[in-house]
C-alpha cells in the first residue's frame, strides 16, 4: 500500500526523527499508485501498474547537510537511514547558502483528490485506449496514444515542528493521429485531478479531424503573419517567460527581468495591459499543494497584472539577503481569458494561420526570451474567417514578451499541463523557414 493516511504517514516519520541526534532533521516521506496504457498503430502496445514509496532524511550539522533514501519502514530501517544521512553531512563541505527548516506553519486544505481518479481501473484504461483506436481505425487513421494516472502523497516533518501533508490525483492524456497516407498529423492533450471532467472520444475526435484535415498541406512562405495559438501552442512560451520571474537571476542580471545598469523590472509593463497572470493552488480547475518542498505555504499570488511585473518569485536564501519576504515560487499559472471560443476567433480573422502546437523549443537569447522551434501536428491557413487548406510547417524565432505586445484578441482559457491558459490571436508572429515534418 503505498498511500499512506496523515496519520500513518506522520507516525512513520515521527520514529525516523526519533532518531536523529542531528542539530536539525527533515523528513519527506511520498508515495504513489499509478496506472498506464499506451498504444501504438491502432493496437495497445502495452499497460501497467505502478506502486512505489520512498522516504528521504536529510540531516544538518551546521551548515553541513547530507540526504539518504529508503523504502522499507522498519524499525531498523529507519534507524539505518537516518544513521546514513548523518554520516554523510559530517563528510560534507557546508553549504553557505544553507537555510534553516522552517518552524510549524499554517496550510490551507488542498482540493487535489478525486476519489473517481483514485479508483481508474484497468478497464477504465482500456476503455479510454478504445475510444481512439476505434474511431481512428474507421476513419483510415492511425492512433499512438498514452494514457496515465495516478494517486499519491506527500508528506513533511522536521525537528522544528513543521508537519504537511498533501493526497492528490492526477491523469494525463496525449494521442498524435496520423493518416494513413502519412501526409496529415493531429494531436491533442489532456490532463486532469477529476477524471470524470475527461471525455476520451471527444479529445480523440480532435486529433482525428485534425489529421484528416491537415492532409496534403501546401507550402507558404515564411514571414510575419496573424497568428491563433492553442494553448498547446503558446504554453512552452509562456512557461518561459513564468520562469524568468527569478528575483535572483533578475537582480544578478541574468534574465530578461534584469534593467540594464542594475535592478529588476518589478513594477515595470512589459507586456500589453489585457495580459494577467497568477498561480492560486485553490483554483478548482488546476489545483495543487498548499505547500512547496520547503514547506512554504502557497497563496494565491499575481505575476503579472494589467501588464505589469507585480512579484519576482525569491528564495528563502535570497529573501533573506535582500532583506524582503520570502515568495514562493507557484505550482501553477493561471491567464486571464476572454469569451472568444476557436471557432470565434477563427470567424474574426481576415488572413491568418491556426497553430495546434509548437514543439523542440529552444533558447536564443535569454536577455530577450526570444526562441525558436516549429510547428506540428496540424497548421491551417485561414482566410475570410474560414480554415482554408493545410499549411506545411514552419520554423518560428518569437519572444513571449513581444508576442504578448502583439496581443489582439484573447479567447477562452483551457487547461493545459496544470495550467489554465487561453486561445489568443497574435498578430506579427515570426516564421522564419519551412519545415517538411508532417
């Protein structure tokens, strides 16, 4: 049984921290059970089922810290594990950067359980792996898809008082189409802690007509064009720019956030003033821990607000050398959408093209979060408010900042890895060569 209840879980570690003699003691004890099934050419490849726990000590000595894991909750294991641990700090060098535990502190409830997640069965599994191959096969498409979910928990315990505990669960789903031809490609994801918001057939759906529509494409040249992401398209980027929100790397003139001779952009607009950000644990469309692996509660915190830098995410460390609060960095990012569905902003739009994806993002030139990368899996030319035929696709080098400054219309947020984020037209996005990948 690998997940363990509060209070199994805190009695556990409470004997391992029974014998620490170290100055200061942490315990993480975690566990999950998870289910998958994958398949590949319309046929299930393969499916499986996962149990695994571990608890990890860290103990300090000073400023010296040393970490040892486990699996196995004995009596002597946990002596032994602990043991280890602290043979292993008093060999270590210390760590000037070393900030102590954090004592007892106040979480609010987390609402990352659903009890549907937790009971998936392996016919739930195959049912979902049915949902794409049937349809897929019908309609002379081949389905490569991977289905997987999970419960697991986490707990915290140290020898300042500090105890949490989270239980949640999680799903995810990913499925390319590809005609049968080879020349059209679809995908579509999708990820969930309630499984009964998750409709396989109609997720399928998406990816099929996708691949059947992008069939053929014709090339078009490279340049600036109007552009309506899915938020499978914009969300790489945008993750970017969520991880230059560093008050560190800002303040040591690392990152876009960094002011030429010195200071941050904290207060500054960088972008257009519809954009919003935040993170919020409490989000019941994605929401996580209450806590953080340093045991820091988790608010509900704005980013970005009316285009403005409002918080750089710091450290405990680096609050502390800058003589300000700690800000934890967030578990998720939530943008502010508008009312506008695909089909609207599709009708909207005169010349234009339609991204389902961007993919093999990569880093140009950090000081202007400007990266390149390609389109896949289905990219349209639209014309007088219609999807007119299927474009091949394209090498792109874009910052987020300035897609966010070229911001015309936002649409209607979707979830997309743990984060909420909205359908948007862009206009003057840059492509800059073809690519033959389907």
């Amino acid at each position: 049984m690998a997940i363990y209840t509060k209070e199994e879980a805190k009695q556990i570690m409470e004997k391992a921290l029974s014998f620490s003699t170290a100055d200061a003691c942490e315990i993480n004890l975690n566990g999950s059970e998870s289910g998958n099934i994958r398949y590949a050419r319309n046929t299930v490849s393969t499916a499986g089922h996962r149990s695994n726990q571990t608890l990890v000590v860290q103990s300090n000595f000073g400023k010296k810290s040393g970490t040892a894991t486990i699996d196995e909750f004995d009596d002597e294991s946990l002596k032994k594990v602990v043991k280890r641990a602290e043979e292993l700090a008093k060999l270590s060098p210390e760590n000037p950067e070393f900030m102590e535990p954090l004592g007892p502190q106040t979480y609010d409830e987390s609402i990352t359980f659903s009890e549907a997640t937790a009971n998936i069965t392996p016919e739930y599994r195959a049912n979902v792996a049915n949902s794409s191959i049937e349809p897929a096969a019908a309609k002379k498409v081949t389905a490569a898809g991977f289905f997987d979910d999970s419960s697991r928990f986490s707990a915290m315990l140290n020898s300042k008082g500090l105890f949490a505990y989270n239980k949640s669960t999680d799903s995810n789903f990913t499925v390319t189409m590809r005609s049968n031809d080879g020349t059209g490609s679809g995908w579509v994801s999708r990820d969930y802690n309630d499984i009964s918001k998750f409709n396989a057939g109609e997720a399928s759906k998406i990816a099929i007509d996708k691949a059947l529509m992008s069939r053929e494409a014709k090339a078009i040249e490279p340049g600036k064009y109007t552009v309506i992401l899915e938020p499978a398209a914009s969300i790489g980027l945008l993750g970017n720019m969520g991880r230059s929100l560093n008050a560190r790397r800002a303040d040591e003139g690392r990152s876009f956030m960094s002011k030429e001779g010195g200071g941050t952009k904290l207060g500054e607009k960088i972008v257009d003033e519809r954009v919003n950000i935040w993170s919020n644990p409490l989000d019941p469309e994605v929401p996580t821990s209450t806590w953080n692996g340093q045991g820091q509660p988790l608010k509900k915190t704005s980013w970005i607000e009316k285009g403005a830098v409002k918080n750089l995410a710091y450290s405990r460390y680096w609050a502390e050398q800058k003589g300000v609060k700690p800000v934890p960095f967030p578990s998720n990012f939530i943008m502010q959408g508008g009312d506008a569905s695909l089909e609207d902003l599709i009708k909207n739009t005169k010349k234009g093209i339609l991204v389902t994806r961007l993919w093999y993002i990569r880093n140009v030139d950090p000081q202007t979060l400007l990266y390149t990368g390609l389109t896949r899996d289905g990219t349209f030319y639209i014309e007088n408010g219609k999807i007119k035929h299927p474009i091949k696709n394209f090498r792109f080098n874009e910052s987020p900042i300035i897609m966010l400054n070229n911001l015309e219309t936002l649409g209607k947020q979707v979830r997309i890895d743990g984060n909420l984020v909205p359908y948007m037209k862009i206009r003057d996005f840059t492509f800059t060569s073809l690519s033959d990948a389907v």
